[in-house]
C-alpha cells in the first residue's frame, strides 16, 4: 500500500512538473494538453517571423522570452538599413581604418575570376586570346606556379604592388584548397564503390532471407542481425557521401565551375559570361580604389573631421549580431516598453512591449524595432541641411555640364576598356588632365566648397551622394509630380493607351461583334485612364514619392504583433496554431484530440497585414471511445479467424492490431532497397556467420581531405614567405603614374557630375520630421500573430477545416476531433482482495445444519468509475496526455451475489477502457445465534478484510471477449 | 460545516468499531472429528461399538442447558463438527442399546480426531448385577434364579408368583435392569446329582442405580 501510494504521489508530482519542463521546450509542450504555459518563448527569424511552435495553452503569463536569430533583417527597411550599415563599415574599413585587408579580400576575389575566365578560354578554341584578360590571367597563373614577381601593368593598373602581393599570397592558399577538391572526388568515388559492394550483399541478404525455409529462430536472429548491420553501413556511407558531395559543391561554386558543362560549346558560352563578370569586377576594383583615394583627400588635413563623416562607427554597424535572448516577467508589468534590448542585429533598440488586459484575459505582445542609426542620420540631415549652398551646387553643375564631349569619349577607356593607352599619347591626355584638376577644389578640405562637400557628403547603398535617402521630402512631391505630368505628353499617352486596348483586344478578336467592341472600348478607356494616371499624371508619381518618403524615414519599425487569449481553469482555450509562413501548417503534428472542455480556436501565426482568412468547417461524428477499445473489438475477429485455421495471418494480424505494425523482422521489406537493381548474392554463409564489415575506414577517408589540406597548408607559409619577399617590378614609372592620375581625376569628375545629377533631379528633403509615439494598430506591424475561434458542434464531432487566404490558395484540410468527457463509467473485472473474506452460509433444510465457508479471493466484479476531472476516452496513448483524467473513484460489487461482496477505491486507467485498480473491500458477514440446533437469531454486518487489487475493463470490452470464447 | 461532517463520520466509523457482537456461533474455523462408540461395561465381557446414526451434541459447555447443534455419526461412529472456534467445546450423546441407556459427554477442541465413549448411564437406570455363589464361593454357572415381587408367594416358593427366572451365565451372574423400584426377592436353584442347592434373598431396588451383590446357594 506504502509503494502504492508514493509511486501516486510521485507520478501526481511528477504530472504537475512536467509542465514546467515541457514549458522550456516550446515544440514539445502541447503533448500534456492539460498544462498550461506560464511562459511564452518567440524566437523570431531575419523577418521577424515566428519560427518555434507556440504551446497551444497559456494562463496567465509570467515570463516572456524573445530570441532574435542572428544575422536578423527584421524587415525589407531594415534590410535596406543593414545594407547600408554594412557598406558603411566596408566604407570605413576601406578608406579610413583597414583598408589592406578589405581590398586584399576584393582583390582576391578578383583573382578567382580572372584565373577561370582563362581556364574556361583554354577550353574554348574559338575563344580570342589574345585579349588583355587572358593575358593578365596567364600571368597570373604563371605567377602562381612559378613564383616569380613579374606582374602584369594591367593588374598593376588597378592596384598597388603590395596590395598585388598580399593578394597574391592569400590567393595561392585557395588554390591548394581547390586543389584538395581532387582528393574529395577520389574520396566520394572510392565511398561509392564500396556503398555499391554493401548494396549487392544487403540485397543477396535479403533475398536469401525470403527464400528461407523454416529457419531456426537463432538462424533468423543471426540473418537479421547481418541485415541491420549492412543497413547501418549503408546509411552511415550515404552520409560521408552527401558530405563529400556537399563540399565538392561548395568548391565548385566557390571556383565557379560547373562540373556538367564539359561540352566545348558549353564552355565556350560560358566564357562571354566569365569575361564579363571580370570586366564588371574590374570597375568595381578600380572604383573601390578611387573612392579610397578621394576620402583620403578629404581627410588628409583634418583627421578630426572624420567622425562627421562616417555617421555610424565600426562597433555599431556590425552586421552579425550574436543571439539575442531577452527574458523579463510578462504579467504583472502591464507595460515593458521602457525595456531596451542591445543586441539587436541591425539596431541599438528593440522595444517590447507587453500588455496584459486583465479584463479581457488576454496576451498582447508587441515587438517594435527603433532604428537608432537611421535616427542618427536622420538628425544629422536635420542639423546639416541648413548649410546646404544650393546656388553655389548650381553653379557647379553647370559648369560640368558645359564640358565637351570629346572629354568623354578620350578619358572613357581608360576607365571602362582594358586597353592600355600608349605612353606616346601622353601629351593629349595630359591636356586633360589638367582640365581635371580644376574640379579638384571641390574636393579640396582647404578650399570652402571642399569643407562643406566633407561635412554634406553621404556614402549610402554602395555611392557617395549627396541625398543620402534617395528621396524627397513631401515640399517639393508637388513640383516633381507636374514635371512628370510635362514629360509625359498628350502624345506618349495617346500611345499607352492604344497599346493597351490593342494588346486587350487581341483576346477578343475571335468572337467579337460591333457592339462588344464599342462597349470593350469605352470600359478600357477609363481603366487606362486610371492605370496610366492620364487625368492627373502627376498624382501616380506624387504617391509613389510620398511612399517612397515615407519608407525610408521610418525610425520605428513595428515588428510583430502577438495577440493569445489567455486560459483559466474553469475556461480553457486550446488555440490550433497555423504558420503562414509555411502554406498554414499546423505547429501540432500529432492528432489533435480534445476534451469537450476546451475551447478550441484557430491560431495564424505570423499572418500579415494584407490577409484575408478564410476557415470552411465541416463537422461529423467522432468514435471517442478510444483505439484500444475498438481495436480490442476487432481483435477478437482476428482471433476467431485464427482459430478457423489461419493461425500465422491471424496471429500477425493480430500482432499488427496491438503494435501498428507488421512486425518486420519476419518480413523484411525489399523495397527499401529498390534503389538498387543488382541481384547478385555474395555472400552463402549457411551458418550465420557474419559478412566481413565492408566499409572499416571510413573514418579514414572521412579524415583524409583534411589531413593533406594540413600538410599543404604548412608547405603553403613557406610560399608565401617567399612570394611577399619579392621585389615589384620596375616599369614606366613615370607613364604609369600619369595614367594612374589621369583616371583618378576622370573618376572625380564622373563622380561629382553624378552627384550634382541626382540631387537636382531629386531636391534632398528640407528636414526629416521624425514621427511622435503612438499606438500601433494591427496593420502597422509587419506580422500578426492572432486567434480565431472555431465553431462548436455535438460532441463528440470531428472538425474538418481548411484554411483559405486571400489568394485563394487553399491549404490541405485538417482535422480536430473533440470527444466526450464523462464523469460516471462502468466497469468490470477480477478484482482480489489480499486477505481472507470469509462467509458463512447455513442451510437449515435438512436434519443437521449444512454450512458452507465460501473464502474465495477473486471475485467478478461490477462497478462504477467516478472521474473527479471528468474522463476522456480519446486520449488512448498509453502515455496520458491528461493524467489526471485517467484517475477515477470506483465503487463496485460482486456480480453474482451483488450484496455479498463490495468494493471502494481507486482506479488508474492504463488505456481508455482498462483499469487497474486499488481500494479497500468489504463483505457481508452473518452472524448466527444456534442453540438445539436451531438457528435461533441471525444478524449480518459488513466487515472489511484490507486491500483488494485488481484488473477492471469497459463491460462492452468483456462482453466482446466473452462472445468469443463461448462461440 | 466540512469539519463537522468529518467529526460525525469519524464518530460513526469509531462507534461501529467498538460495538461487540453478542454472538457468533457459526463463525469458528476450526473443525471437531470424532468416533463414538458404545462401551458395553455391563457385559460379562467389556465390549464396543460404533454408535450409529445418532446424533452428537455441540455444547458449550456440560451445564449448558441447551446444546449448539449436532450431527449425525455415520456408520462407523464417525462425526464432525465444523466451523466451531478454538475453543473447548462439550459433546454429548446418549443411546439406548438393548434397554441400557448409554450415555456420554467429552471436552473437545480441534486438535486430531477423539475417541468419544458413550457409556450405560446409571443415572437413568436401575439394576441389579446378582453374582451366584456356592458355599464355598465358587461361582455357580446354569443355576435358575426366581424373582418375585410378592413377599408371600416368595417365602411361600409359590411357583405362580414367580416373574421370571433366568440362568446364571458361565461367571454366575444374572443381570436385571429397569426393576421396578421395590423390593425384590430372589431365589436361586441349582440341582445335580440328586442334590438341590437352595439360595433366597431379598433386595431393595432403589430408582437409579446399578446394584452389584451375591447370592449364596446351599445345600438342602
């Protein structure tokens, strides 16, 4: 009794703490339905999606967990914002703080493309080589292999000699990388031979297996012990392959080759790609380049200005952020708002707010991001625009404007085409040159303009600029908007909208008549009207200006919303959460079957704003009286077919109803291999012995690749060593240098026309107004995560439903059932009590008393279950989902003589259904008074002999079983 | 009001505990085995036999007025009494077996199977166990022995008085039982070779009782 009642104890306290635990364990924690989460954890995606399965209970709230995943965006703005502060940082790195690494990098890179442009040439005999990229390239390979310092002036005119250098060291060590690529093909060929050995001897296996004729049970044991093991080798050779396989991948990508393309015509095409990705590279480079040299004009004389410069610094525009986890007490703080969270991926800021209604029993959770550097910039416009000279811009836009053509088409080369000049033209290019240098004071810190570009000038989204936004502020939307209504004259729209109604019309050739045409007519021209603004043609732009405004001053970016009913005891809330993200996926992937207590709904995790939900429900009968029960029932069909003769299918039928499942290791299943089309048996050994372990050194080869990558890594510092001690070459200094000047003033000149270019087309705003604290609504934040009520019907009922948004996609039908809870069973078992119970029974018919002991310790016994919370028949895993729910009170008596025998206690329900049971008994006891031998008085009482224990099941369950044995 | 209801209960079940039940007869474990068997002390030579088909008596003890219940023994004198405690209990048992009342009552607990005697019960009976002797006190076997009633048809050896006369068995004796309680007169005669031996004597019968005595048988 003692053991009885602490293993109840303990599985009481056991039932109470598991859902404390399952609660750290958000997917896992709506297997106990009965337990309420006191915590809600979010972790949220880059997007600000939900990305955990929400527990589908919550009471009252007490501790708030939110992780933000790393490198987090948050939002498309925030993305454009992360962007910028990326380029901010390689900006900053660039020019100010770190530049060799950086451009080591870039260069690096270029190199990569360069050396494959040629390797794809050298496959392409139609390919020119003789063009400068070739060359370069073949120099460069020729470099690398031989080690000698002779460098390309074509290289060298896009970067130093010691940049070239350092690149050119770190550049071979990826080469040996690419080279280790070779061993890994060896690797995954050598893993593949052997899977396919393992293949022919698992299916020789098998097949053997099922030709078998009565195998001894240690036989089959012996068989399918092999059978396993050759499965295990096979898959754990499947994984190194699609290791292997990955990182052959990652080289190829990284190299750029495509493995498949072998044809010459293949790769012949893809050397116009090749040569373009490295022309555009180059331009990249040298703008890179150019752009360091002009930030170092501007600061060559007042360092100290830097910092107005660059408006976010190195430590805050750190693009990946580390996990971010923030945890604080959620209920009894209605408001968390003053809460800031500081490792935000893209911002200082992240503001969470909390709301708790008391009133409506529910959860409000909102998570807004405050974007602290664009708050930065944002003042700093404000505290700058004021000295923005607008005439004097003027005057220098118009002075760019008046320069020649012929300017443009001298100097483009030298920038934009791969040839080199001869040092013989030098003369005419100097004349331009010193046309350029005019325009240097502009960038010159001494001079007032150059003071005044410094503290203007942006570098934003990868360009310096002078309107860092892109966008202007709604004073001059109106001005622009009527420009726009100019240009697009009465012409172009008389054009647009002919184009439409033919292009429309085209649909409608076929069955078309006089009046439809007319009707189609007139119908189109108001739509084109409204489509290509031919009212009011600068209203479309005017919007699309005030959007665009609007967009990119947003400091405060509502992230999500999270609205959860919360539950009480008495009024459970039971919310079926459903992921947007993932075409509505339910987050509960096991049967959901609920107790008619609950209160179910539908949640839309991650919904956005512009959704329209749609929930069609279908209601029909549910069987809640449990699987056991039914398949109990259906069982003893099994056995009365068993017993017709059919022993082994009755019997694994029979197995398959109690286990879900065939049990396979009578059967193993073929197909599993089918992959495979060899039928070749390797293997005969008749006496169980074992196969030789066909793959031993897998571990080995696994290892292999990253043994010789080692060894060639250290052989690769030496190289190194001696590369960086070369010497640069020595070449036309002074032709160099002037080609070299030359296009760094073009470069400036471009750059400043640009400049000017953008700003007048779009006027920088006056002074950004950043918006005051307000209530968020719904539709502010980017997601919403929300609750729907279902529908009720009569229990018990299946709830078939289908989640239907806006684009009418539909999502697979999906299923509830809500089943019964009742408070009264009946049951019937053997129930034993452990002591003696002795009754007397005299009969007096005769001459002499006969008198009957009946002592029997079983007895058959017929009772009641009263379920204190209510049972419910549907949870019919063994493991309960509601445990409570399986405990009942149970009052009973002996079937056969009801009076006689009666019985209290408990009862456990292992299934729905089954009962195991414990209590105390009691019996009726008569007492006889007998003198003369006659019964002279007689009484009776109940007397109690202990415990009883016994074994109680549903009576439709015993009724069922006993109609099969007394068939 | 909870508390109160547990007090009330807490009583009740404390108040059922406690009542004793006033009796219990049938409610024992154990069992009572037994043989009985007639002791026939009366004969010249002592015998038994089973007592058959008669009931035993279950008493709690030998003054009880009333017996508990009884059973039948079967053929051989075999009985059995069940569901009797550990306790001693007193069986009784009476027959009558050739006009003697037999009577017998014994202590009896579970422990093995007893051997219950029934002997002739004097309390319920007279008689008189006469033992003939000749002068030289030998017994005197075959000699008829007269018994009157009547004093004067007696000293008269008025053969008409005479009740009945029997012989004497091989030991001498000649047994009389349920006489009617008065005096009895006796006259003893045994005749061989032409000689009659003569012996006469009275006796006082009492109710109850078993009365041993000699009669003498003398020459003529």
């Amino acid at each position: 009794m003692k053991q009885l009642c602490l293993l109840l104890v303990l599985l009481l306290a056991g039932h109470v703490g598991f859902g404390q635990v399952k609660a750290h364990f958000p997917g896992f924690a709506y297997d106990v339905g009965n337990i309420f989460s006191r915590r809600i954890y979010v972790k949220l995606d880059g997007d600000g999606r939900i990305t955990n399965a929400l527990p589908p209970q919550f009471r009252k709230i007490d501790h708030i967990s939110i992780q933000f995943s790393p490198n987090a965006r948050l939002a498309p703005e925030a993305d454009y914002t992360a962007s910028l502060n990326k380029r901010l940082a390689v900006f900053y790195n660039l020019f100010v703080d770190d530049a060799s690494s950086q451009k080591t990098k870039l260069i690096r890179s270029y190199f990569h493309l360069l050396l494959n442009a040629k390797r794809l040439i050298d496959q392409c005999p139609s390919a020119s080589k003789e063009s400068e990229i070739y060359k370069a390239a073949k120099l460069l390979e020729k470099n690398i292999q031989d080690n000698t310092s002779m460098f390309s002036p074509w290289i060298l005119s896009l970067i130093s000699c010691s940049e070239y250098t350092l690149a050119l060291s770190d550049f071979k060590s990826s080469e040996i990388e690419r080279r280790d690529a070779s061993s890994i093909t060896q690797s995954l060929k050598d893993v593949q031979k052997k899977r396919e050995a393992d293949s022919i001897s698992l299916l020789g296996l098998i097949d053997r297996i099922k030709n078998l004729d009565k195998p001894t049970p240690q036989f089959t044991k012996q068989l399918l012990d092999s059978v396993d093991r050759l499965k295990t080798d096979w898959q754990s050779q499947l994984n190194i392959m699609r290791e292997l396989q990955e990182k052959l991948d990652a080289y190829n990508i990284a190299t750029g080759i495509n493995p498949e393309c072998n044809s010459e015509l293949c790769r012949c095409s893809a050397v116009e790609a090749a040569l373009q990705e490295v022309s555009s590279f180059e331009q990249s480079l040298r703008d890179v380049s150019f752009k360091q040299k002009l930030v170092r004009n501007l600061y060559c004389c007042d360092s100290s200005l830097s910092k107005y410069y660059v408006p976010a610094y190195l430590s805050s525009t750190a693009y990946e952020a580390p996990d971010g986890l923030r945890q604080f007490s959620g209920r009894f703080m209605p408001m968390l708002s003053t809460t800031s969270f500081t490792a935000a991926p893209t911002s200082k800021k992240n503001r969470i707010r909390s709301i708790y209604d008391a009133d409506k029993e529910s959860l409000d959770l909102q998570i807004t991001i405050n974007n602290d550097n664009l708050t930065k910039i944002i003042d700093w416009h404000n505290q700058t625009i004021g000295l923005l000279n607008r005439d004097e811009l003027s005057k220098i836009k118009e002075a760019i404007t008046a320069e020649p053509d012929a300017m443009d088409k001298d100097l483009q080369p030298l920038l934009f085409k791969s040839a080199q000049p001869e040092c013989k033209d030098l003369p005419a290019l100097k004349k331009w040159l010193d046309k350029l240098h005019a325009y240097d004071c502009y960038f010159t810190p001494t001079s007032s303009i150059g003071t005044w570009l410094k503290r203007w000038i942006w570098y934003s989204g990868g360009d310096i600029k002078l309107n860092y936004f892109d966008v202007t502020s709604p004073t001059f939307v109106d001005e622009i908007a009527k420009k726009e209504a100019q240009d697009l004259t009465k012409e172009k729209q008389y054009k647009e909208y002919m184009r439409l109604i033919n292009w429309n019309l085209w649909f409608l050739r076929k069955n078309d008549s006089l009046f439809s045409r007319f009707d189609f007519y007139n119908k189109e021209r108001e739509n084109a009207t409204d489509k290509f603004g031919l009212n009011d043609p600068g209203k479309k732009k005017k919007a699309e200006l005030l959007k665009d405004y609007k967009q990119f001053t947003t400091v405060t970016q509502y992230i999500h919303r999270i609205q959860l009913p919360l539950s009480e005891p008495d009024s459970r809330n039971f919310i079926l959460f459903h992921d947007r993200n993932h075409f509505y996926r339910r987050t509960i992937t096991q049967k959901a079957i609920l107790p008619e207590s609950f209160k179910e709904s539908f949640g839309i995790v991650n919904g956005e704003k512009d959704d329209k939900i749609a929930i069609d429900q279908k209601f029909s009968f549910f069987n809640d009286s449990g699987t056991f029960r039914s398949q109990l029932i259906a069982t003893t069909g099994a056995l009365q077919n068993a017993a017709t003769g059919l022993v082994p299918a009755g019997l694994t039928s029979l197995l398959s109803n109690f286990f879900g499942t065939t049990p396979s290791a009578f059967q193993p299943n073929p197909k599993t291999f089918d992959q495979v089309n060899i039928q070749t048996v390797s293997w005969t050994g008749e006496s169980g012995s074992r196969p030789p372990v066909l793959i031993t050194d897998l571990d080995r080869l696994r290892n292999s690749a990253n043994e010789v990558a080692a060894l060639l890594s250290q052989a690769h510092k030496a190289e190194v060593q001696k590369t960086v001690d070369k010497r640069c070459p020595a070449g036309n200094a002074a032709c160099e240098a002037l080609l070299s000047e030359l296009r760094y003033e073009y470069w400036q000149f471009l750059l400043l026309r640009k400049m000017l270019n953008d700003y007048f087309k779009l006027p920088t705003p006056e002074k950004i107004d950043l918006p005051t604290e307000y209530q968020p609504k719904d539709e502010d934040f980017l997601y919403n995560t929300y609750v729907l009520p279902a529908e009720d019907s009569t229990v018990p009922y299946t709830n078939t439903y289908r989640i239907t948004d806006e684009s009418s996609k539909k999502t697979p039908s999906r299923k509830y059932f809500v089943g019964k809870e009742r408070i009264v069973t009946l049951s019937t078992g053997i129930f034993i009590n452990r002591h003696s119970a002795r009754q007397v029974y005299v009969d007096t018919a005769g001459q002499a008393f006969k008198i009957t002991n009946k002592d029997d310790a079983a007895k058959f016994v017929l009772g009641f279950q009263i379920h204190p919370t209510r049972t419910f028949s549907a949870d019919d895993g063994l493991l309960p989902r509601f445990l409570l729910k399986r405990l009942s009170l149970f009052g009973g008596f002996e079937v056969l003589n009801p009076l006689d025998n009666l019985y209290a206690g408990l009862a456990y329900d292992v299934v729905p259904g089954v009962s195991i049971n414990y209590g105390a008994h009691y019996y009726k006891y008569d007492i006889y008074k007998v003198a003369n031998g006659q019964i002279i008085d007689q009484s009776s009482k109940y007397k109690t002999s202990g415990s009883y224990f016994g074994v109680s099941m549903d009576p439709t369950m015993v009724l069922s079983l006993f109609k099969l044995l007394f068939k | 009001m909870k508390s109160k209801l547990i007090f009330l209960l807490s009583l009740t079940t404390l108040m059922a505990a406690c009542r004793k039940d006033t009796f219990d007869d049938l409610s024992g474990t154990e069992t009572i085995n037994g043989i009985a068997v007639l002791v026939k002390t009366f004969d010249a030579k002592i015998d038994t036999v089973p007592l058959r088909n008669r009931n035993i008596y279950l008493k709690k003890s030998l003054t009880d007025s009333s017996f508990i219940y009884s059973v039948l023994t079967d053929d051989n004198g075999k009985f059995q009494f069940t569901n009797v405690s550990s306790a001693a209990y007193t069986l009784v048992a009476v027959d009558t077996l050739t006009s003697i009342p037999y009577y017998g009552s014994m202590s009896a607990s579970s422990a093995g199977t007893s051997i219950f005697r029934l002997y002739p019960d004097e309390r319920a009976m007279n008689g008189l166990i006469l033992t003939v002797y000749d002068s030289l006190s030998s017994p005197v076997n075959n000699a008829t022995i007269y018994r009157f009633v009547n004093k004067i048809f007696f000293d008269s050896s008025f053969a008409g008085g005479v009740i009945d006369s029997v012989k004497t068995d091989n030991d001498g004796r000649v047994r009389y039982f349920n006489l009617p309680a008065t005096n009895q007169y006796f006259i003893g005669k045994m005749a061989f070779n032409n000689r009659l031996l003569i012996g006469r004597k009275t006796f006082a019968i009492s109710a109850t009782g078993v009365k041993k005595d000699s009669l003498v048988l003398r020459l003529q």
